[in-house]
C-alpha cells in the first residue's frame, strides 16, 4: 500500500501537470525565465526513475515480502467503439503539444484546454463527469495564484524577500533554505498549500538576486522549491495519495513516516547534487 504513495507523489514531479507545486511554479516563469514540457521533463524524469528505483530497494528493505509470488486477476478490454478512439486519438493529440510546445507557440495551460473541449463537444463528458472533478483543488490553486499575484503587486512579496539580507547568504544556501522549508511544510501541510505560500516568496527572491544565476537563477530556485514540496511525504495529510492509502487502514503512521522522512531526505540530496552538478 505504501508503493501507490510513494510512486504517486514522486511521479508528479516528472511533468509539469503531474502535481499542483509545478503548476504553481510554472506561473512565476515566464518571458526569459519560461520552462515548456520537454524542459521540465528532461530534468524531472531522470530524477523520478532514480527515486523510484531507490524506493523500491527501500520497501523490499523495510517491508520484506513473506509471499513467493503474487497473482493478479484483472478484468478488462480495450475499447474500439468511436467514444474512446476519440479519447484515444485525444490523449496522443495533447501529450504530443505538450511536448512541443517551441514548435507551435501554445503553452501548458492552452493546451490542457484541448482534451475538455473535445470530450465537452463529443458529448464524452457531461454534467455528471464535470462534477467529479476535484474542484477543490483547482480552486485552491487558483487561490493561491491569485494571492500570489496580489503580494506581487502591493509590493509585500518584494518586501518579505528583502527582510531577510539575502545577498550575504550564499545562493546554494538561499536555495537550500528556501528548499529545507518548503519540505518540513509540506510534511505537515498540503504540499499545495506550502507552494501558494512559499512560491510567491521565492519568486521575489530570485528575481531579485542577481548572484542567482550562477545555479540556474530564478529557473533553479523555483524547480528545486517545486520538488522539495512534493517530496513532503511523512504524513497522511501532506498529500492527497497518503491520505487515500492511510483510509485503507493497512497502513500504520509511524510506517508511512519512516518511509516518507527516508525518501524525502535522499531526494533533497539528489535534487542538490544535480544542481551543483548541472549548473
């Protein structure tokens, strides 16, 4: 149960759609400092399949399986009928924009459009299927962009970044700190949350310290502070894929922090080393 978790929080940090603190970060890069998909890909995806391949060592190390084999039945066949070739043809559409988002000149966002569009149309999806969307979250995210841009334009987003002297701090200490904070919030906070909060801190920040640019600059800040927060995975409230797998009640807490403060720890390692190494 602990796999499903682990693989869903790690795995969202490959694209920039796959959990909120991406989406968030992406909102304070743009003109110079913009990231498209295949960016963000090509340095989440290298990350996520290190930590995965290190997750799975760990639970066979801490949850070692007294089984020899497991049998799966599961059901199911592949749909020809013209509603799912539409979904079919849909999801290959958008996955292939997304990639080439140089190519054609619409970003993440527009193209996210497309699939709601076409499903709205084709009459794939109603009112029933729009109601499960978890409007919640969009909401929040929302919200959070929308506070964002508010301290951005008061000027009290520029005022926190200057109340602490950050010139006399290194900028691998800047962004280690900002990094260490934004994981011990989202441990006891949704990981959502801590990116509406700290995002707009950190994006005065970088784009006020021109030292920035010796590790990746406003870009580097933002991605490692966007991964930091989705590695906060010590309790069942820090992400919705926790809280979902602790309901089952096949978990125990104490195990899921275990794993969770082992993970979210080498991650941070990982995430710093590839800075200091790639930039």
């Amino acid at each position: 149960m602990l796999c499903i978790p682990i693989a869903a929080n790690t795995g969202g940090i490959a694209t920039p759609i796959g959990t909120p603190p991406n989406a968030i970060a992406l909102q304070y890069l743009t003109g110079e400092n913009s990231i498209d998909f295949l960016q963000w890909m090509m340095m989440g995806l290298p990350f996520v399949i290190i930590q995965l391949t290190i997750a799975w060592f760990l639970l066979q190390k801490l949850f070692p399986s007294s089984e020899d084999k497991m049998v799966l039945k599961l059901e199911g066949k592949f749909q020809r009928n013209w509603r799912a070739m539409v979904v079919y043809a849909t999801f290959a559409a958008t996955i292939l924009l997304w990639m080439t988002t140089k190519l054609h000149g619409m970003n993440t966002y527009v193209v996210s459009i497309i699939p709601l569009a076409v499903f709205t149309l084709t009459g794939i999806m109603g009112k029933e299927e729009l109601k499960l969307i978890n409007w919640d979250v969009l909401w929040l995210v929302a919200g959070g962009i929308a506070i964002g841009i508010g301290l951005d334009k008061t000027g009290l987003a520029e005022a926190l970044a200057h109340a602490i002297d950050y010139e006399s701090l290194s900028p691998v200490a800047v962004v280690i700190t900002l990094s260490i904070v934004c994981w011990l919030m989202a441990n006891f906070m949704s990981n959502t949350a801590t990116a509406n909060l700290l995002m707009p801190i950190a994006a005065a920040i970088g784009a006020s310290m021109e030292s920035l640019a010796a590790i990746g600059g406003l870009q580097g800040l933002l991605v490692v502070v966007a991964f930091s927060a989705s590695l906060g995975m010590i309790l069942p409230v820090s992400t919705p894929p926790n809280s979902l797998a602790y309901s089952t009640g096949l978990i125990e807490s104490k195990d899921m922090a275990k794993t969770g403060l082992i993970i979210g720890i080498i991650g941070l390692i990982i995430v710093y080393a590839a800075m200091l190494i790639f930039t």
